[in-house]
C-alpha cells in the first residue's frame, strides 16, 4: 500500500519533468530556426516620441526587411542599472542612448563600439553634424556615440522681476549675476537659481577661471583662492536668500518649478527646462522671460548620445539603423516634434529658421544652443566622471548649506577626487 | 525420525523466518522511498532557495574581493574594497544613520504597546482605533514617501503651515534640506507607517496572555503597575522579539523611503547603508565595492539579530513552558 502510493505521484512528478524538457527544447528551438535578426534600441526617458520610433521601425523594416527592431525606454535613474544588468547578462541592447558623461564610463571600459570607422567610410555621415557637438562624445581620439539631442545651459531670466529690481540687463560677470540675484531677493523672491546634476553648475566656477582638473586630468585643480572665493560667495549668497536653497538640494522637478513659480529671478539650466518651465508657468511669453549666455558665455553640455554596445551581435546592423536615425528626414521629424536641436546642422537651421516664425521665445532659448560651443565646461573626458561628480559634489553642498567653511570643503573635496583619480 | 509432518513444520518455520525477515526488510524500504518523497517535493523549493539566497550570497562574496568590470574580466583584489571601506566616510555617515534608524525601532515599539494597551482595553470604539493605526501599514512606501515630502515642504509643507501659524517660528524649516532634520524627518515618517504593524504584532500577543493571570495576581494584591512588569511584559516576550527584529530588519531594507524623501542628502546626511549600496552600485558603477558592502550590512545584521535573541533570553524570545 505504501510502496503504491509512493510510486504514483514518482511516476506523475516524472511524467511532468518530460513534458516541461520536451516544451522548453522547443521553445528554444523555435528562435534558432528562424532566419529573422533582431536589434534593440534603449532610449532615455523619451517615451513621449513613441509614435515617431514606430515610424523608425517601420521605415527600417523596409530598409531590412529581415530585422526586427525593439524598442525599450527607461527613465533616467533607472537606464544604467537596467543597462548594466542587461551587460552582464550578455544581453545589451544594440543601441543605448544615454545623456550626459555616462557614456565615457561604457566606452572607456570598453563597452561600446568605435565608431570611428564607420565615419571615416562615411564621411557624409560626419559632415551631417555640428562638429563642436560631435566631438562630445570623442574618447582617446576616437568617436563612441553621434549626436541624438543636443543641449546646453542658458541662463533664464524674470524679466518682471528685473524690471521691480531696476535691473536693465543680464549680468555679464559672476559680481553682477550675484549683486542682481541681492537685489532681487525679498520676501519669499530669491534672486538665482541653478539645476546641480551632470556638473550643470559648474560654469558659475569656470566663469572665474577654475577649472576641475589639471590639464592632464590627473588631479584636482579646483582647490585654489579663488575657487574658495567663489564657493564663499555662493555660500553666502545662498545664506542671505540671494540664491534660492533648492539649487543645492532639488534635481528638476523642485527647481525648475520653484522658476516656474514665478518667484526665482535667474535660471541657469539647460534648453530642456524651458519647455518645463513654460508647462507649468502661465506666465511665461517673450516679454516676461528672458534668455542669456551665462556670464562669460561658459556652459555645460547635457547632451543625448547614440551608441552601440560592444555586445550587440548586429553591429553593423545597428550602425545602418543610426545612419538612418540621424539623417536629415528623421532629425527634422524629431526636432519639429520635440522642439529640441538634434546636431544636424542641416535640420538644425530648418527648425531654428521655422520657430522664428512661430515660437520666436522657443528660438531664441533654442538659438543659444548652438553660440559660444567652444566654451563648453563640465565635460571633462573622465572614465570615472561619476565618481569625482561624488567627490564634489556633497563638498559643495556642505559649504553652500553652511555645514562647512568654504576652504574646508575644498580641501576635503580635493583629497576625495585625487584618490578617485589615482585609482 | 523426520516425518512429512516434520516437513511442512520446517518449511512454515523456513517460510515464517522469510517472512520475518520480509517484515523487516519492508519498512526500512518504506522509509526509503518515503524519504526520496520527502526529497522529490522539496527539491524545486530548495532549488530556488539556492538559486535565489545561497548562489548570489556566495557571488556577492566573491564579487567583493574582485576589482569588477562590466566589459572585462575582474580581478581578484582580496581585502581591498574592506580597507576601502575603513576611510570612506560615506560608509561611516550611511553605517551610524542606519544604526540610528535601528534604535528608532525601540521608540516605535514602544508607542505601539501603548496603543495596543489602550486598544485592548474595553474601550468603547477600539476597533475603529485598532483600524485607524493600522491603516498606515499597508499603504505603498513610496507614496507614504511622497506625501511625507510634500507635507514637510519648506514653502508650501503642512507642517510649516501649522508651526507657523502657532507662531513656533518665524521661517519655514527646511526639514528635509537640513542636515540637522532630514534623517529625524525620514525617521519619524517610517515610524508613522510601521506604527500599525507592530501594534497588530503586540495585541496578538496581548490577546494571548490568559486572564486568569491577572485574576489571581488582583486576588494577591498585585497593583496595574507589578502586573504589566511581572505578567504583561515576560509574556510579550517573543512578541516584542519579534516586532524588535522586523524593526532591525526595515532599517536595513528602507531603501524606498529614503530615496524618495531625500535620495540620502543632504550631503549624505540620511544616507542608510542600503541607499548607499544602490548608489555605489548603479550610480558610481562600482558593484564590487557595493558587493563588499552588502557583506558588512549581513554580517551586521546577522549579529544584531543574533545579540537581539540572547537578551530575549533565547529561543526567539520564546516563554518557558510552566513559568
């Protein structure tokens, strides 16, 4: 009786296992009889342009009848980890988008494809576009990514706010920036504003002459008087209600709505919080917001890259779908639609030439993108760029709080990015 | 003289030996194929226990005594990331905050016992009161985080609105954005939350005490105050211990509140070692040395839990049978 009822369920657990070996061999079969490539592309945050990336797809499909394509989004925060997961598992996707430096790290590791070759075949495809921007993404010489979204930081203004404040113009030095952002602020006002990721503050330090690193990016070259004074005076100018805390605290939601409030005399963020901003503020037109270099006409890129993985198995598929991507046709769809500069050049001054006439305060933030691009700062070319942005960044925050004296907070950051830099 | 009787004497006594012998042989079969039974069930559960618990412990274990690339082989570094480790501050900054989020949990506890005191008590309404604290529970942690955030805003935050209509401050507190208030902020919005669990947890252990006990020790004299200390809290005892490791544990798991309310900052001021994991991990990609901090955060948890159950006295806090 127990030898019976031992055997049955034995004899069904075994019956089981076969049906599950013999499904899951077919399965994998499945896939490796059929003739159909396929190629993935991972987009950041950008899933508002669904209906154009199924036009990419359709349109490839043309082109490569026998490639499927796949396209993935994921937000900001959440594109490396996915990516990296999908790295180990062996399964990245073709083509990553990426913004910011991100990039460096995955190519100077070796993650991603030279495509320095495939442009020195076609040099058609590097001469789409602008130069300044297409050498962003250039490593050790070599070009890992093509210009997908370009942008750079602008200084907005509250030309409402400027007008009560007896201010007649945008400031042209770090002094003024600082004294307009005094005068402006009373009450609940604060004078100045500015977003703090991806080194987009940086330029209120460049502007007076420091820079991050030593020319040779071996050490730290920020620990200088002046770069004490600046840091000092942003310290107390965040102190005394000249520079809005949130600056330091917020990433894009806080800061750019606090602008949007109406509250914030000066922005300094890039071309993608204007459409944000006038989102959210009803207030905004071209006779209340004004639009700027930041003084000195320093600026830092945030730009949005295409690459490939060196683990796509299609590399050269994966390099006719970016052709394809970032040819005239497509970039005109994708900045008519999204309102952004893509790089090419061509498609560029169509859409510039377009908004003029209908948006002429989207043009002229969309114009300052593409002035002053040999004064580009916080893009220096470092595989560990996130790291050292970890070294100095909460450094600044301790003294712009007032946890730290500026000097302190220098000192403590220059120690945490050279042994970042001697790693 | 053998006789045919003789025979089939033998024989049943040849044929009862066999028997005998059958009789043995067969439940020590039995207990065999029983046991391959036992074995063959539990096999898939204990597969995923490995595959999912044992096999990624002894990965990350590895994975922390390697210098790990994403598009290279590693390499093994030994004790480096540990040393590391020693003069990172952030890992002192996340490691002191998440000990300071473990002794919140004592402070939760001990508010719930009051709650579940005065709710098991025959107060007109209890229920709805034992529904109203417990109700915070299962809300999601990220929108508890949200609206936490939102209500200690600086400008436009509930809790500025009211100190400063009670004329406590003059200027809005920057409760999250301070380094002073953000880690206490988060701390006292995961007690809010967790409030209700561990109330569930003591007045199931409340109910559990008999009435008898305190029938007898009102007839010897005994007054409210010798009753909670001799008879309410030895007897709460694993319920306490239990509730007290789960408070051990969501201090080393409150990753989505933390990350919500203030990512870790300012400056890492409310930095737990578990956001510190994830960012080292995903934001710094350095998954070696978020490996090696995966490690100190076990062993520290394992021990916690360990010196947790010895001033239980033991046992999980288990009462003695007969006391």
């Amino acid at each position: 009786m127990a030898l019976r009822s031992v055997r049955r369920p034995l004899r069904f657990a075994g019956r089981i296992a076969v049906l599950a070996l013999a499904a899951m061999t077919l399965a994998l079969a499945a896939p490796a009889s059929a003739q159909q490539k396929k190629i993935s592309f991972l987009t950041w945050n950008i899933s508002d342009q669904e209906d154009l990336f199924k036009e990419w797809i359709a349109e490839f499909k043309k082109i490569r009848p026998d490639v499927d394509v796949e396209w993935l989004d994921k937000k900001g925060p959440e594109l490396p980890a996915f990516y990296q997961t999908q790295v180990i598992a062996g399964t990245p996707p073709d083509i990553i988008n990426t913004q910011g430096a991100l990039w460096l790290e995955y190519a100077a590791a070796g993650g991603l494809v030279d495509l320095t070759p495939y442009l020195d075949r076609e040099p058609a495809v590097r001469n789409r576009f602008n130069a300044d921007y297409l050498a962003q993404w250039k490593y050790d010489g070599r070009n890992y990514m093509l210009p997908f979204y370009i942008s750079k930081t602008l200084l907005f203004y509250n030309k409402t706010m400027f007008k009560d404040a007896g201010i007649a113009a945008p400031p042209q030095t770090f002094q003024q920036l600082l004294d307009d952002a005094a005068k402006m602020a009373k009450g609940e006002k604060t004078g100045f504003m500015t977003l703090n990721f991806d080194w987009l503050y940086w330029p209120l330090f460049r502007m007076n002459g420091v820079d991050l690193l030593t020319p040779d990016f071996k050490k730290a070259a920020f620990d200088t008087p002046e770069g004490v004074r600046v840091l000092d005076a942003l310290a107390k100018a965040t102190s005394n209600g000249s520079i809005n805390k949130t600056s330091w605290t917020g990433r894009w939601v806080e800061p750019n709505g606090a602008f949007a409030g109406g509250n914030v005399g000066m922005l300094l963020a890039h071309s993608p919080a204007f459409f944000f901003i006038r989102g959210q503020a009803p207030w905004v037109n071209a006779d209340t917001l004004g639009v700027a270099q930041a003084p000195g006409g320093w600026s830092t890129p945030n730009s949005h890259g295409l690459g490939i993985s060196k683990g796509s198995k299609n590399p050269d598929i994966a390099w006719q779908f970016l052709k394809m991507v970032t040819s005239e046709n497509w970039t005109e769809k994708l900045s008519a639609r999204r309102k952004v500069l893509t790089g090419n050049v061509a498609s560029d001054t169509k859409l510039l030439a377009q908004m003029k006439k209908d948006d002429p305060l989207a043009a002229a933030v969309l114009q300052t993108q593409v002035e002053d691009t040999d004064k580009l700062t916080g893009n220096w070319p470092l595989a560990s760029d996130s790291r050292v942005k970890e070294a100095v960044y909460p450094e600044i925050q301790n003294a712009v709080l007032g946890r730290k004296p500026a000097a302190e907070a220098l000192k403590d950051a220059e120690v945490k990015v050279n042994r970042v830099l001697a790693r | 003289m053998a006789t045919a009787v003789d025979f089939p004497a033998a024989s049943e006594a040849t044929s009862g030996a066999v028997g005998k012998r059958a009789r043995h042989a067969r439940p020590g079969v039995r207990r065999r194929r029983e046991m391959l039974l036992v074995w063959v069930f539990l096999l898939p559960s204990l597969a995923v226990f490995f595959l999912y618990r044992i096999l990624p412990l002894v990965w990350n274990a590895v994975l922390s005594a390697q210098q790990f690339s994403l598009f290279a082989p590693s390499q093994w570094i030994g004790l480096d990331h540990y040393r590391e480790m020693v003069d990172d501050p952030v890992f002192w900054t996340s490691l002191r905050n998440t000990l300071l989020f473990m002794a919140s949990a004592p402070v939760g506890i001990l508010l719930a016992l009051a709650i579940s005191l005065i709710v098991n008590a025959g107060i007109r309404g209890r229920d709805v009161y034992r529904t109203i604290v417990f109700l915070s529970y299962p809300l999601m942690t990220v929108a508890v985080g949200i609206i936490w955030r939102w209500m200690y805003d600086e400008k436009v935050g509930l809790f500025n609105y009211v100190l400063r209509s009670l004329h406590l401050i003059d200027t809005p507190l920057p409760f999250l954005q301070s380094f002073e208030l953000a880690l206490p902020s988060v701390l006292i919005a995961n007690v809010w939350q967790i409030l209700g669990f561990y109330m569930i947890i003591l007045l199931a252990g409340l109910q559990g005490i008999p009435q008898n006990l305190y029938e007898a020790a009102s007839i010897d004299g005994a007054s409210p105050r010798q009753q909670f200390f001799r008879i309410t809290l030895p007897l709460l005892r694993p319920s306490l211990f239990l509730a007290f490791v789960i408070g051990i544990m969501t201090s080393f798991t409150s990753f989505d509140l933390v990350y919500v309310m203030t990512q870790g900052g300012p400056s890492h001021q409310s930095e737990l070692l578990i956001t510190y994991i994830y960012k080292a991990a995903f934001e710094l990609s350095r998954i070696d040395y978020a490996a090696a901090l995966t490690i100190v955060q076990f062993a520290l948890l394992v021990t916690l839990t360990w010196a947790g159950n010895r001033l239980a006295g033991g046992d999980a806090g288990a009462v003695e049978s007969g006391a």
